[in-house]
C-alpha cells in the first residue's frame, strides 16, 4: 500500500477502516508555471516554492 490507497488492516484480528482518498491536484496545475505561489489558509499565510532541484517547499 502506498501514501494514495486506502488503508488496510495487516493483522486479521483488527477491523479493517476505510478511509477517504485525498484529492490528487498536479503541482504543475497548482503552480502554474510560477516558481513561488502564496496560500493563504486560516488567518496566515505559507509560501509554497519549487526548488532549483524540483523539490517542493512549504514555509510559513
């Protein structure tokens, strides 16, 4: 299983919970061709940049 799938219990014993999949959005649809973009969530603002190795990073 992967960061993306839904979780699955392992061990037989325990209940197996589904959980909802998270939204997958591009980042180069979130960027748009910027190299630094501003999000602004509850009351502060972060800064998402892409690298000059193509790492993404988020700051607040």
């Amino acid at each position: 299983m992967n960061a993306f799938n839904n979780k699955q219990s392992e061990n037989s014993d325990e209940e197996s919970f589904d959980y909802p999949r998270p939204r997958i959005i591009n980042s180069e649809e979130l960027m748009q061709g910027e190299v630094e973009i501003l999000i602004h969530h509850n009351d502060t603002m972060y800064r998402l940049r892409e690298t000059k190795t193509g790492k993404l990073i988020l700051q607040k």
